[in-house]
C-alpha cells in the first residue's frame, strides 16, 4: 500500500490520470491526497473533482485558496474572475452533491506524521494550535453559518494573528495563513500581494525560513507556491506545487518513501 501526496492540480486531470498510470495506483490499497486546488485555471475542473469524488475513501484533500474561492462563488458571495475556469462546475446537473462534497474537506490534516495544508503552517503557531485553529474554521465552512464565513472571506487583513479575534476577521486570517501564505515577518505578519518572487525586502522572509517553536522536527507537506518550482525549503519540508497549469510538471510525493514523481506536459 503506498500514500501518495499530490501538488496543485488545478483542472489538468490528464496528467494526473498518467502519474496514477505510471505509478499502478490501485484504489483498493492505495492513497491519494491532495494539497488542495483541485480546481481553476486548468481545462478539466468539473472532471477532476468527479474523479477525487469516485475515488471515494482512497481519496482525502485540503482546501486550497481556488477550491474555497469556487465554493463562495457558488454561493453568489463573488463573481468569477476573468481568469476562472468554474463555470462548468457551477452549471453541472450534480452541482450541489459537487460542492457538499467539496466544503466537507478540512484546511489541515496529519497522516503518517506528515502535516498536510495548502499554502502552509505558520512558525507563531505550534502545530497543536495550527490544527485547532484549522478545524474551527472547517467547522464553519461545514456549519450554517458557512454563508457567513464566505462573504466574509475575502481580504488581507488582519495582517497579522492575535488570540483576540473574533467572529469572521478570526476565520479569515486562519485561512490566509493556511491557504493563501507565501511570505511573513518574525511577528507572523502577513504579505499576501506578492506570487511570483522567492525573495521580499525585509522585514518579510518566506514562512517556513523561520525557527518553528517545537523541539521535534515537524514535517510539512504544502503546495500553493508555484514558482518554488519543487525546490527543497529545507529539512521535513516537501514543496509539491511545481506548476503544471503553468508549464511545469505535476509532482507526487510518495509518503512511505520520500520519493518525488513527475507528469511533464
């Protein structure tokens, strides 16, 4: 039985189905989790989530920033951006059963001793509080009160965490922190403009560059940072967003080995 990770999918199906291929991925025995953004930008969105969808309980996901983006644009708390590629998805005949599937999936999971998010896991926090504060907001979203959670959502502020938030500016830092992070301050403030850069005048700094709060080291498994390009962030970090929506390859990370498969265009 192998456990397999996947990077940012975002609709290229395709590729997907030819690593699974090459890797004789067996639903029966085997994994497949996903980084999040399953969705947008690609040509196969409404495909790609049927086929997480079938896999049923061989299948597990975190929500990245385009797969929570789809699901408040179902909500008609936001109009597709230009750039959207959702639309088959909102018009599909199993739309609802598509997106109650979609908004039951957690921000944070721990498998193996791996720590699995989309963007990443912030060094302010210890990863017992990351997990707590994740699974408060999935409780939100999977709550009645996810129509409020999602017309709320939206913005960069606060820029930074504090235990004193409340109500949806604490439900909206925890998810920028978690799906939409790529740089940050000592203090954990946030800088969520800039997507394409590996470095930032100071005082902002990549978020896993910093010393994280425990003794043990933690291992981190995240996507989200495209122009990464895969690259080693350093010890117990595994970068899986290589970009194939933009001309790079899609990773898959094997678990039990440590070991990295590609699908090139």
């Amino acid at each position: 039985m192998s456990t397999y990770v996947v990077g940012d999918i975002q609709g290229c199906l395709a590729p997907l189905l030819a690593l699974l291929e090459n890797l004789d991925f067996d639903p029966s025995k085997d994994k497949l989790i996903s980084v999040g953004d399953l969705v947008n930008r690609g040509p196969q969105s409404l495909q790609t989530l049927r086929f997480c969808m079938d896999l049923g309980n061989a299948f597990q996901m975190v929500l990245g920033n385009h797969d929570l983006h789809l699901l408040a644009v179902a909500e008609g708390v936001r109009k597709p951006n230009r750039k959207d590629t959702l639309q088959d998805i909102l018009e599909a005949p199993d739309a609802a059963e598509i997106l109650a599937w979609l908004r039951r999936h957690p921000l944070l999971l721990e498998i193996q001793g791996y720590h699995i998010v989309h963007a990443g896991i912030p060094h302010i926090w210890t990863i017992d509080k990351a997990h707590q504060l994740a699974a408060e907001v999935s409780a939100v979203i999977q709550s009645e009160q996810h129509s409020l959670y999602f017309n709320h959502m939206y913005g960069n502020s606060p820029e930074t965490w504090s235990d004193d938030l409340q109500g949806p500016e604490r439900w909206r830092v925890i998810t920028n922190y978690l799906t939409r992070m790529r740089f940050c301050t000592q203090q954990g403030q946030l800088e969520l403009s800039t997507k394409d850069r590996l470095q930032m005048p100071q005082p902002f700094n990549p978020w896993f560059s910093y010393q994280r709060k425990e003794q043990t080291p933690i291992n981190i498994v995240f996507g989200h940072w495209a122009a990464l390009q895969g690259k080693n962030c350093g010890n117990n970090l595994f970068a899986l967003d290589t970009g194939y929506v933009w001309g790079g390859s899609l990773r898959i990370m094997e678990l039990e080995t440590k070991k990295f498969f590609h699908q090139y265009p």
